[in-house]
C-alpha cells in the first residue's frame, strides 16, 4: 500500500467509513505483532498489545495528522504500550522473608527459595490475573477494591482471581519445585 492509498483510506475512515480500517490491520497487523513479541517474548502478550494499539489507534484516528506516514504514528502508539506493559511486568516484589529467632537457617533458606520461585510462576501469569492475584493475596484487598482499580465489576474481579489461582495451580504443577523435584 503506498502512501496516497494509505491516505484515502484513512479519509475515508475519518469520513466514518470504518471498514476501510480492517484493510490497515490488514497490512501492519503482523509488524505490529512482531514489535510487540520481540519486546515481550509472550505471544499472549504480543497478540494482546496488538489489538490494543489498534484500538487506540481507531480511537485516536481523528487526531491523526494525514500529512504524515500512519505506520510511524502506529508504531509510536504500539511503542508506548509496550513500554508500559512492560514496566507492569517487571517481577513482583515480594515480602522478605526475615529469620526469627532461634529459626533454623536451612528452613529460612527454603522459605527465601519458596517465595522466589512463586514469584517466577507469577511473572508468568497474564498481567490482568497476575495483579488481580497481586491485589488479592499480597495488598489483601477486597474484591471491590481490586474491582474498582481494575475497572471490571466485583463478579469480573472475583473470576479474575480465581482464574489466576487456577492459572497458577497449573504452572506450579508442571514445574519443579525450588528443591528441584516435581510439584503436584
């Protein structure tokens, strides 16, 4: 698609022609994709970024200026979400785990190991149920808290963490454990 095209077709959409936008998914669908899975190495995460910067980028499109090229501005939008995707991402901070005393040392070792390795397991959830489970367990909010902050009903907060709990049943037991062996 070469730049005149790409600027009718953008007329036209800003004309309130919206089919015409499925043709610019069309064509930079996969860059935009690839951006965002190089930058995340999460397919998931990758496929959702995308379909998030084109619905900004439809959302925005009025304020799109048609002298310049669409796929930079794309581009530039899909760079700011990965940015913040990605600074969202950054591993849970988990509580220390502190000796008391009279603890044993290799008990307050496996316990260090124990909470690093949930951690991990974590990391590897979705970002929407890792912070509905974040929220839940570690800030011990109540479901209408974590509703109000993640802008879903108390229903969608409760489903989200569960599904989280779920999520993360099914990557601790196909993983080994912090000793080594194989959980579940």
């Amino acid at each position: 698609m070469d730049q005149t095209e790409e600027r009718e077709i953008i007329e036209a959409i800003q004309g309130g022609d919206i089919q015409g936008y499925a043709l610019l998914v069309e064509q930079y669908g996969s860059a935009v994709f690839n951006l965002a899975f190089r930058m995340t190495g999460s397919r998931q995460d990758a496929d959702d970024l995308a379909q998030e910067t084109f619905l900004r980028a439809f959302t925005f499109l009025s304020r799109f200026d048609r002298q310049r090229r669409f796929f930079p501005w794309l581009y530039t939008i899909a760079l700011n979400l990965i940015r913040k995707h990605l600074k969202k991402k950054r591993e849970i901070p988990m509580e220390p785990v502190v000796a008391e005393p009279g603890d044993d040392p290799e008990q307050t070792l496996t316990r260090i190991q124990e909470a690093r390795w949930l951690s991990l397991h974590l990391d590897r959830l979705p970002v929407h149920l890792r912070e509905a489970v974040v929220l839940r367990y570690y800030e011990d909010l109540p479901f209408e808290e974590i509703a109000d902050i993640t802008g879903v009903s108390t229903s969608g907060a409760k489903m989200r963490v569960y599904r989280g709990l779920e999520r993360l049943r099914v990557l601790i037991s196909e993983d080994e454990g912090p000793d080594g062996r194989a959980e579940g």
